[in-house]
C-alpha cells in the first residue's frame, strides 16, 4: 500500500493516489468509489476493500476517523464556497483534514483556481443534477450526435483547466467509452457503464436504503429493512415503558434505592421535630 505525505503534513497509508488512479487508464482494471459522510461508513468502505469515498468538505474529519487508508474526495457545495477565496478556502481545509482531493461542478475558472494551487481537481460531466434544467429533465446525456460532441468539448476544456479527474454521471455507455480512450482525465463512471477507470455507486443505493433505486444503481443489501425493523422495535419498547408508566407497575421496587427501617424513622422524627 503506497505511503505517502498528505496535505496536512502527516506521513499516511492510502489504497491508491492520484497517480495510481491515473496509471489505470487502458489497463482494463477498476477502481471502486461509494459515498460515505460518517466514521461507520467509511470503516466499513475499508473493510470491503473499496478503494475510494466521496463526502461532503465538512465531513472530511468524521469520515477519517473512521478510515486512514481509503481515497477521500471532498465535495465543494454550491453555496458552501461561492467566491474565489471562498473556494480556495474551503477546498485547502478539506485536504488539510484529510481529503486526498476535492470535486466541484462549478466552471473551468473554478477548476483552474484549484489546480494551480495542485490541488488535485476532480470535475463533473454527464447528467449534473443541480443543473438538470438545462438539459430538460432527469435523464441521460449523450444519446445524439450532436450532444456527444457537446460533451466531448466539456471533457476538453475540463482537462486544460487542469482537473485530474471527471464524474460521469448517466453518459451514453458507448460515448462514455470513446470519450475514456481520448481524455487523459480519470474517468469516474456513475451509471455511464464500464468503460471508465473507477466505477461509482451511492452507498445508499448499494445497500438497499434508498426509496427508489435508480435505474443505474444495484442494491447487494436490504438496509431498509433493517432500518424499519429498529425503527419498530423502538416504538415498541417506548410503547412498554409508556403502558407501565401508566399502570404504575415501573418503577418496582426492584428498580428503586431503599433505605434501613431504622434509618428511615428517625429522619421521620427529624422531619417532625423540625417541623415543631
């Protein structure tokens, strides 16, 4: 396992880096990336040996409490970071904490203000669901001729602004495959097939949390239920503890502190004579 410097100074394990990910490009081989906001999810993405995670920049510190190995990409919000400085900022607490790299659906002015400082910059391409209503509703890119090559200009002009790396979200399979043997950015594919270098899925989705499973997506678990089976088994322990409240058989006397017989009647006097 590669051990590296991180952004913070700190001599570290990771699964890959930046420069494993981009030697994968035409070797046929997969990296694999899942969401992860806690310390849980990230333990468990390690334990599965998932190479790479995506949180949101806030979540930097909680999700390495929980993993010192695995690739953590930190997710710039739309609102959480809005000007120049507010980027840079937001983006250099992230690695600083931890984050192997930051990702941002903002333009290519965003782009290039991070990369020149070599943070390494991972765009994203496709189907961007804030930006969905320019393109008209939820759906795939890619799927024209025209569209593709409109695509294909975005994956360009992402690669000069200096970005290692591409989220393609819901491209055309076979696009997404022409595309990947012309860019030299890291090709993350979520739901645009496996013709890319990493292969991206929500871990919600993957363990069967999510309301709707999306077309893309697969589910290997059944985390809802389990989820709902607590959820019952709480309410149904409150619901006791509320019926015995109410019937006044809790607490017991088993479940209550007693005191001597003697002890107890001569605070009794005490009290009396206090009272007198």
């Amino acid at each position: 396992m590669p051990r590296i410097f991180d952004f913070g100074g700190r001599e570290v394990e990771r699964s890959v880096t930046v420069a494993d990910l981009r030697a994968l490009k035409g070797t046929g081989r997969h990296a694999a990336q899942v969401t992860a906001e806690t310390a849980d999810e990230a333990a468990a993405a390690e334990a599965a040996g998932i190479e790479m995670v995506v949180c949101r920049a806030a979540n930097v510190l909680r999700v390495r409490e929980g993993s010192r190995r695995v690739f953590v990409t930190a997710a710039l919000g739309f609102a959480d970071a809005v000007t120049g400085d507010e980027i840079l900022r937001t983006a250099f607490s992230a690695i600083t904490s931890g984050a192997d790299a930051v990702i941002t659906g903002r333009g290519h002015d965003s782009v290039r203000l991070l990369a020149n400082e070599q943070i390494p910059v991972m765009g994203h391409l496709g189907f961007v669901p804030r930006k969905s209503t320019w393109v008209g509703g939820i759906r795939a890119v890619g799927k024209t001729s025209a569209e593709a090559i409109e695509l294909w200009d975005r994956f360009r002009r992402l690669e000069d602004a200096g970005a290692f790396a591409v989220e393609c979200e819901i491209i055309a399979a076979e696009v997404m495959a022409e595309i990947n043997r012309r860019t030299s950015l890291v090709t993350v594919s979520l739901g645009s097939g496996t013709a890319a270098d990493v292969i991206f899925l929500f871990t919600s989705d993957i363990c069967g949390e999510s309301a709707r499973l999306p077309r893309h997506a697969r589910a290997w678990g059944n985390l809802a239920a389990l989820h709902k089976a607590v959820r019952d088994a709480r309410v149904e322990a409150l619901s006791g503890f509320r019926r015995e409240v109410a019937g006044g058989s809790y607490p017991s006397d088993a479940e209550v502190a007693g005191i001597a017989e003697a002890e107890l009647a001569e605070f009794r006097a005490r009290l009396e004579a206090a009272r007198n």
